[in-house]
C-alpha cells in the first residue's frame, strides 16, 4: 500500500497515474495508429514480404512511427526491461486478429543471439507467442531457430549494414510440411524475415506467414 502511494504505477508515454494493469492511460491508447489489416488478404506488409520471399500472409497489429506511442510501447518492451508489455500487445491482437481458415500449423519468433539474450534478459518475443499460442491453440517453438552472429541493435544498424543478413540464422530441427507463423517486434527492411523465411523454405516443403508488432511505414 505504502509502496502504491510512493511508486504509483504511471503511463510509460505521458507519464499518468493509472491503474496497476495497464502500462498506458486511456488517452495515449487512443493515439495508437493500429493498422485493421485482415490477415487473409493483401495489405501494405504482405506486399513488401512478397518482395523478399513468398509469403502466405502477413499481419502487423500496430504502425511504427518515430515519435509516438508506438515507439515508446517497443522500446520499453526491449529496452527497459518491461516484458509484460509483449503480452498486452498479444492480447490487443487477440481482439483484432482473425486467422479464418488459414491457421498455422507452429509459431515461431525472431531469436536473440546468446549473448544479447543474456544481456537483456528475455527475448521480448517469448510472451508475445505464448500469449497468442494459448489463445489460439497454435503450439510454439522457441528453439527451431538459432542466431548465429551477435551484433548490435538493428536500429543502430545503418542501411547497408541491415543488408548483410547471409547465414545469420539456422534452423535447428527438422521441419517439413509446417505452415510456419514468424512472429517478429518492427518490421523495418524485412532482411530478418527474409533470411530466416529462406531458411525455412530450404528445409522443406514449408509455408511462411509473418505476424509482426508493428511496422515502419
């Protein structure tokens, strides 16, 4: 009680007194630009996936901007040590995401190399997937994929270091026949997607759909 009154919980944007649940407060919810795409029809994210590599579908539950609600939600996801975000956004998806008849087979999401994993703690991705995995009865898999080269932050990143992307991930287990859903933050170049789409795709007669938390327009 004591530590409630002194520590209250306050909007990650605005810096508001709100309730313990939330992270934001109802006025800076109102100022996130969510996208209404329909999973199962073309939308702007589908379209530049299937410049990289085909792609079943793609959905992405918010856009990414510079300034904003949004990039304040995924930097404090990744960053700040604030995982129990990756979960109030899978459950936004919950009230927006139909998958009709086209449900995956698998859910797997974007791995940390090693090192950064034990840097940050979590894989900001974790609790994301599981979240949607038991709502939509979808089983996941945190280890079919493995990163293989440590580097800095892809927002770091200048353009033409986001392209070297070759052999940056491996596939660890034998998947064949699996309509796979990729789970990733922010859709930016889509080089990630792609080298791990790829990979998947070699390994077998696999299918690839992609559901991202945001994407950069």
């Amino acid at each position: 009680m004591i530590l409630d009154i002194l520590f209250p919980n306050r909007c990650i944007h605005c810096n508001r007194i709100i309730d313990d649940e939330p992270v934001i407060c109802s006025l800076c919810f109102s100022q996130i630009h969510f996208t209404h795409f329909q999973y199962s029809k073309p939308n702007i994210l589908s379209e530049k996936c299937s410049l990289l590599f085909p792609v079943e579908n793609a959905y992405s539950l918010i856009h990414f901007e510079e300034t904003g609600v949004s990039r304040k939600l995924i930097h404090e996801l990744k960053y700040k040590s604030r995982e129990k975000i990756g979960k109030i956004l899978a459950e936004w998806t919950t009230e927006r995401l139909d998958f009709n008849l086209e449900k995956p087979d698998i859910m797997i999401s974007v791995p940390l190399h090693p090192k950064k994993l034990r840097e940050r703690g979590y894989n900001q991705l974790h609790l994301f997937t599981e979240t949607l995995s038991e709502f939509y009865q979808i089983p996941f898999d945190h280890d079919a994929l493995k990163r293989n080269h440590y580097s800095k932050a892809q927002a770091l990143k200048n353009k033409e270091l986001r392209l070297e992307t070759q052999n940056t991930f491996s596939v660890t287990k034998d998947i064949s026949g699996k309509h796979i859903l990729l789970t990733d933050d922010v859709f930016t170049t889509g080089n990630t997607l792609a080298s791990i789409s790829w990979e998947l795709l070699r390994k077998g007669n696999n299918k690839v759909s992609v559901l991202v938390m945001a994407m950069d327009m």
